[in-house]
C-alpha cells in the first residue's frame, strides 16, 4: 500500500531570504510552510509523517506555534519574558561575578518572573512595572513581613534595563523602556526604613546571652561579637583579622582585609524548554579590600583590649599544648574546627537562637528575650551609642572608624536616627561643649 504523502524539513528561498520550512505532499497535496525555526519545522515534518504511517489526520492549516509543540523556538521575539529572562540569568552568570549574577538572579525569580512571565518580552512596559513598585510598597514580605526597601525597589528597576539592555543585542527591541526610569519611580510614597540599634542595656544582655543560651553552645562567639559590637566593623573585616594585624606598641589594630563567602553556582539554559537548572559550582569564598579599597587603622577599646589580652595568651596556651607556637597570621576569631567563621551560619544558628529562646543567669534568674537583628546591627549600635555619648562632633572620626567612604555617607545613613533623637543628642552636645562629658582616654589610661 502506498504511503499517503511524504514531507521533511528543508530551507527555501523567498524574496531573496532563506526560511526553514517542511516540504512535500500530503495525501497527494504539495505542502510548503515556512515556520520561525529550523528544529521548529523538524518537529512538524517528524508528527506528520508518524500521523500519515499510522493512518491519522494531521490539519497543517492549524498554525504551528513553539507552546505547541513543546519547544521555545529559535526566535527570542516570541519567547515569553520568564523564558528571556532565565536566558538572560544564564548569559550573565558567565560574565559576571557571584555576587552580581546572584543579584541579578533574585530580582527575576523573587520579583520579576512572578508578575511579568506569562506576558511576552515585547509587551512589557514601562505602566507594567510602575504597577508593580506601587503593589511593592504596600505588599509585606514572607520573610521579612515588611515591604521591599527603596533600594530594593531601585535595585528592580536597575535589573529591567539590564535585562531589556540585552533585549536590544539580540535584536528583540529596538530601545530600551526602562531607560532614564530611576529613582523617583521607585522611591515615591516610600517612608525611611528605621534604624533599629540595640542600647547600652541590650548590647550588656545580648553578650550575657550568648554565653547563657542552649547551654554555652554558642560561647566561643562573645569575644567575636563583642569585638562586633565596640569597634564596628564590618562582618566580613572581623573574620579576616589576625593577629599581626595589631599594633605592638599602641592599641590599635589595621584593617585591611575582608572576607566573603559566595556560593558559585552554575546555570544552564535549555533551548528547547526555555528553563534554567542551577547546580553548585564552587563554593566562593575570596579574601579581598575593605569596602571601598580603603584599609584604615582602628584604636581598639579598653574593654577590646582586655579581652584581646586574655584571647592571645589562651591561644597561645593552646597552642603550645599542640607543640605548636601561635602564628602571627593566625586569625584571631577562628572557628571552633579552624579555619574562617561563616557569618551566614552563625546568623542562622547562632544570633537568631541567642535573641529569642529562653535561658536564665548564674542565679536561676530568666534572662530577658531580645529582638532579632542581623550582623548589621552591631555597625549600627557602635554609631548611635558613640552619637549619644559624644554628640554631633563626633561623626568624622565614627565615619573614618567604621570605614565609609566619607563623613556624607555616615550623615545620609543616620539622618532619620538623629532626627528622631534630635532633643537628646542637642543636650550631649551643649554638655560636651561646656566640656562637662568628656570622652574617656581609649588607651585606659591617663594622658599625664
């Protein structure tokens, strides 16, 4: 019995461009149709033949798109924006750094994917995503139970035009919507998000805690966090410093390295799905500068210095049971196995066990509870208590000690704070003025 037709996927020529196509005859009709990709006809020609062997019908006038036959097809001006989008993450993951890739990453899949996927890349604009600032500024966060920051809403903006800034290289566009959209757009109707230190009391019950809760479990963390605490560091620039980095002959210490812990993770896009698989790459962690590539030199704190003693003759003890002499470039707050803490995980088990579960002191007597904070919030507390004890005056050198880039950015970070405690911070400066607050000497000791 002859077989009622026969076609397959070719190329041909109109109007002096080439198209992929199928070509042929069914049930003694010639066929041609040109359709956007050459797999795209590949995959036509293959589901006619199978239908015509097994004496199905198969209706060609019906048009052929890449939903239907399970594929995205060649042409990105069909694709939807979740399909661009994990194209984009993938093409980006291999130019650019973790950090930046992972950024990039979570803006689309928290934000982006969720309100635009479904919608083709064409059809968004610019009404599309000031829709979805607004809903942002009012919808509270799973995780946070909060609405997305400014910056975070500012950071989203700053993803769309990368995103449609590549649109434009492959040909998909022709401008860029999201071009000039900046930060009226995505901070209007935004209230500051408060600064939330701990005071003097919290900071003494915060450190009392952490050799309190789950037994002492998370005891060998005190002198990190209480080096956290006085001198303000960033994180990362408290793990990374050792013990060469101190001064022998002053209280000091120089900051000049910091540590980051990034898992790499590699990102592959399917051509023919459109999805993206992410799988661990290698886990990044990578010495680096200070913020900013300033290193900076600190005055350590009587209460730091104390306990910096006290730290470098038990570790030296300890090494010297090992058979071992201390390292001068050993690290002065290493984890209990060796090696670099992992702020990560010591937010994760650690802060958030010692701020909220139950324990009591030396006498039986219940420790109060505390609000939750991040690492963050050891910077913030450094700041405010030096703000309430030595005024206004005192902002270029807290801004030096803490590392930003000029006293500007310390002003910008803390203005809502200062505002708010205007009255008290008006009285410490009449009282340092009139020389009746004087900061005690760093060194411990009198200048005479």
């Amino acid at each position: 019995m002859p077989r009622p037709g026969n076609v397959k996927a070719t190329w041909v020529k109109r109007r002096g461009k080439t198209y992929p196509a199928i070509r042929g005859q069914v049930n003694g009709t010639p066929v041609c149709k040109v359709y956007d990709s050459f797999e795209l006809a590949q995959g036509v020609a293959d589901r006619v033949m199978a239908a015509l062997q097994s004496g199905r019908t198969f209706d060609l006038t019906e048009p052929e798109t890449p939903e239907s036959t399970g594929t995205i097809g060649a042409d990105k001006r069909r694709w939807s924006f979740e399909t661009y989008a994990n194209y984009f993450i993938a093409t980006m993951n291999a130019e650019l750094r973790v950090s930046s890739s992972d950024f990039y990453d979570t803006m689309i899949t928290t934000h982006l994917i969720p309100a635009f996927g479904k919608m083709k890349v064409r059809e968004v604009r610019r009404r599309h995503l000031r829709q979805l600032l607004d809903e942002l500024k009012t919808r509270k966060s799973s995780r946070t139970n909060r609405p997305l920051s400014a910056k975070s809403r500012l950071n989203l903006v700053a993803t769309m035009r990368a995103l449609y800034q590549q649109a434009i290289e492959d040909e998909i566009i022709d401008a860029n919507p999201f071009e000039r959209m900046g930060k009226k757009a995505a901070r209007d109707g935004q209230k500051p998000r408060e600064i939330t230190p701990y005071t003097r009391q919290q900071k003494a019950l915060f450190l009392q805690r952490v050799q309190r809760v789950d037994g002492g479990v998370h005891a060998w963390l005190h002198d990190f966090f209480q080096f956290a605490f006085e001198q303000g560091t960033r994180s990362g620039e408290v793990v990374e410093v050792r013990w060469s980095d101190f001064s022998d002959v002053e209280p000091l210490v120089h900051v000049q390295r910091s540590f980051s812990y990034r898992v790499a993770r590699t990102k592959t896009f399917d051509p023919k799905t459109g999805t993206l698989t992410r799988t661990i790459a290698d886990v990044d962690g990578r010495v680096t500068t200070p913020k900013n590539g300033r290193t900076r030199w600190l005055r350590l704190e009587p209460e730091v210095l104390t306990m910096l003693k006290a730290r470098r003759k038990a570790m030296r003890e300890a090494a010297f049971k090992r058979g071992e002499k201390l390292s001068p470039d050993a690290l002065t707050f290493p984890a209990p196995a060796g090696g670099r803490i992992i702020t990560g995980n010591v937010q994760k088990r650690s802060i958030n066990r010692i701020c909220t579960e139950p324990c009591g002191d030396e006498d039986g007597n219940q420790i109060p509870t505390l609000p939750r904070i991040t690492m963050h919030v050891f910077r913030h507390t450094y700041v405010t208590l030096r703000l309430l004890t030595e005024g206004r005056n005192a902002l270029p050198d807290i801004s030096e000690q803490i590392g930003h880039k000029d006293v500007e950015t310390t002003e910008r970070h803390y203005a809502h704070w200062m505002l708010r405690h205007k009255d008290k911070l008006d009285q410490v400066d009449r009282a340092v003025a009139r020389g009746l607050a004087k900061r005690p000497s760093i060194w411990g000791e009198s200048d005479t």
